[in-house]
C-alpha cells in the first residue's frame, strides 16, 4: 500500500508544486524559501526538536507549547515547519530569531531524506492531525520519537482514514505516539490503526494560548479610531462567497442601526485585493487598514488587510462572527476561542467540523450562536447589539469556557519530556 501512496505523491505533488510557484507570481512570498519543500534549507548545528503546525490557525495554537519548550529546553535548537506563507510569515513573526522557521518538505522520500539530514530531529511532534507516511515512517526508520499532539480527528474523517486503513495502520505504528484532545478523538484513533498503549487523552493546547497583557488597552484605543458610540460586529477569518453574504446581512443591521460598523477580515492576504474590489463593485462605503485613511461616520465597511491584528479588533467590537464556517461546506471553520477569550458573545455559522468539540461547547455554555443564513445572522446581530446585558452574558460563558478547560500544555510537555535523551 505504501508503494502505491508513494507512486501517487510523485504524480500528485507536481501538480500542487505547479500551482505553488504560478501563485508566486501573484505573492512572491509562494517563492519565498521555495526550496525548503524538497528538504533542502540551512543545517541546524545540533539535534533538534521538531515542530509542525500546518498553517497561521496552528501556528497561533503552538505558541504555549514551543514557549514551554524554549524554557525547558533552551540548549536544543528548535525547528518549527509549515505549510503555507501566511503560516511561516505568522511564526517569524511571533518566534523571531529563536526559532528556526521553514517549510514541511514534500512527502516524497527523497525530500523527506533530506530534511532529516538537515533537521536532524531528536523529537518530532506534529500538531493535530497531519498524517504523512513518509515522514512517519523515516522518523520510525531513525528512531525519532513522533508525537501527534491535540490530535483529533473528526467523524467525517474517520471513514475516509478507513478506506485507507492499511496504509494508516503501517504508518501509525513505527512508534507513534497520541497526545488526543478528547476520548472520541482517542478511539477514532484506535479505529484506524493507533497503538491502544501509545494513545492518551492530553487535551486541546488551543485552550492554553494567552494575550498579551494590553491586548484590552490596544481594543479600546482602536475602538476609539472605529467609532466610539456606534455598533461595531467584527468579521474574522472570512472566505471567497462568505464575504458576499456578510454584506448581505449588514446591509439588513444598518437598517436597523444606521451608524452600524462592519470589520471585515478576509483570511488569506492574497485575496485582500479581492475584497477590496467586491466592495467597491457593491457600492459601499469603505476603508483599508493599510491607506491609514481615516474612518468616519459614513464608513460602512474596515476591511482588515494586515496580518496578525484581528485579536486586537476582536477586543474593539461589541460581537464576533468566526468565518469558514457560513454558506461555505469545505473549510470547517477558524478559531472561536479568540473571540470567547476576549469576552464577546460569538456567532458562526453551521460548519464548524475543524472544531467541532469546540463549537458544541461553546453552544451548551450559551457562548455561540449558530447561523443558518446571512438573514438570521443579521437578526442576531441586531439582537446583540440591541442587547449589551446578553453581550456580557454571553462574552463572560465563553472566557470562562476558555478559562476552565487550560492544563493541556503542561500535560503535554510531562508527555513529552521522558521521549527526550
């Protein structure tokens, strides 16, 4: 089965490495380090320990773990690997020079052999549900300790995995071990091919991340920039035909509140442009964070066209909506603690499989509302912000949702430190 996987990588990854470069004609940041995905880069000057998180969602959920690991082990170099350019921008940003920041090779063997060499791994832990058989299996072929922490995977996914379940069966015993996020998680594990004896219930690290003291001091000031004394409802994460029903629905709230704000917060920085055109073509009345034009009482629209500000502009608004996950079936949805963290009430719409655990909580705690459509989303809307004691009702259920389910990086690092020489 595993020649077969290997036969379809070398048909398949031309295509991808095909669309990458073409992409870099668009964002040159696609050409950026370009060579890192056929395991080629600097070599680290000692035995490391390796990181992966797949993009800027992952990146942002690793900063406790790779924190905890720089202070308990700040002789070893520390390599961090992504997928994609707004994943390695968030974490050069985040870890500057102390973490060495490149892209995840190509599963082919030949690229995998040359990032071991340059990598040198002692500990590899891969967060959430990354499964690349080559990589795994040249870290069982070397001895390399592999860790899936905050594991999940998801119902839907689970009967994929199944069709293909020699393949994962070879590939998740060569010594693999899973830090799962919950019990389910644990069994879907055990379901296709996971050591019983490896796998454990560590939690959800997404749970552990912290702002930055003055994160509160940086949402009011920016609140004063938005407008102090008008409704704001702030738009995070958002993609391609979701934006088009977002507008819809705050065509509907400033009807009923005329000085009524949006902040709009597309998730991918190639597409800001887009955006930009899309509201332009409808009429409305907007701004670019990075024109620095200033925002006045006819602004209808703050388009967010910088990278890494949309917690402090959580922290400005009266309600947030967390995008992926309305109108739009194959992306599951982006991050509800960010906004829960910060005390406001949270609105999403159906799909939220990427973190459904998460989403389902939040709705028992009466922290999120679910939305089935940008008329309902707009009724909500409205009803929050006619509503400032259910605004605080229901921001305070989601900080202490955050708040009582954190522990899981220091159980992880106990996990994680015996698999160290």
């Amino acid at each position: 089965m595993r020649f077969v996987y290997i036969l379809l990588a070398y048909l398949i990854a031309p295509i991808w490495i095909g669309a990458l470069a073409l992409r870099g004609f668009r964002d040159k940041t696609h050409w950026r380090g370009f060579s890192q995905r056929f395991g080629l880069g600097p070599t680290v000057p000692a035995r490391s320990i390796w990181v992966h998180a797949v993009s800027v969602g992952e990146v942002q959920a690793a900063v406790p773990l790779v924190e905890a690991l720089l202070d308990r082990f700040p002789g070893i170099p520390l390599v961090l690997t992504t997928v994609t350019p707004t994943g390695r921008a968030r974490a050069e940003a985040l870890f500057k020079q102390r973490v060495d920041v490149r892209y995840v090779p190509i599963d082919w063997p030949g690229s995998v052999r040359r990032f071991f060499q340059r990598v040198q791994p002692q500990l590899a832990v891969i967060l959430e549900t990354e499964i690349w058989p080559n990589l795994y299996q040249r870290c069982g072929a070397l001895g390399v300790p592999l860790v899936l922490a905050s594991a999940r995977i998801s119902p839907r996914s689970v009967n994929r995995y199944r069709r293909l379940v020699s393949l994962f069966r070879e590939t998740l015993s060569h010594g693999i071990f899973i830090a799962a996020q919950s019990q389910e998680d644990a069994e879907r594990f055990r379901s296709i091919g996971a050591s019983p004896e490896r796998t454990h219930v560590v939690g959800n690290i997404k749970f552990d991340f912290g702002y930055p003291p003055d994160m509160e001091a940086r949402g009011h000031q920016l609140r004063q920039m938005l407008g102090p004394n008008r409704p704001v409802w702030v738009a995070g994460s958002t993609h391609e035909k979701e934006e088009e029903l977002l507008l819809a629905a705050h065509r509907r709230i400033r009807e009923r509140f005329s000085t009524a704000l949006l902040v709009l917060v597309p998730r991918h920085p190639p597409r800001f442009g887009d955006v930009s055109t899309l509201l332009g073509e409808q009429g409305l009345r907007f701004v670019r964070r990075t024109s620095a034009k200033a925002v006045t009482a006819d602004t209808e629209v703050y388009l967010l066209d910088t990278l890494g500000e949309l917690p402090a502009f959580y922290a400005a608004g009266d309600v947030a909506f967390v995008g992926g996950s309305l109108g739009i079936d194959h992306v599951g949805g982006h991050n509800l603690l960010e906004p829960a963290a910060l005390s406001l009430p949270i609105i999403a719409g159906p799909h939220n499989f990427n973190s459904s655990d998460i989403a389902r909580m939040l709705v028992e705690r009466h922290a999120l509302q679910i939305v089935q459509s940008p008329e309902e989303l707009a009724k909500v809307v409205g009803s929050l912000l006619a509503d400032p004691t259910r605004r605080a009702t229901m921001g305070s259920a989601g900080r202490r949702t955050v708040d009582d389910n954190r522990g899981a990086v220091k159980r992880l690092m106990e996990f994680l430190e015996p698999l160290l020489p």
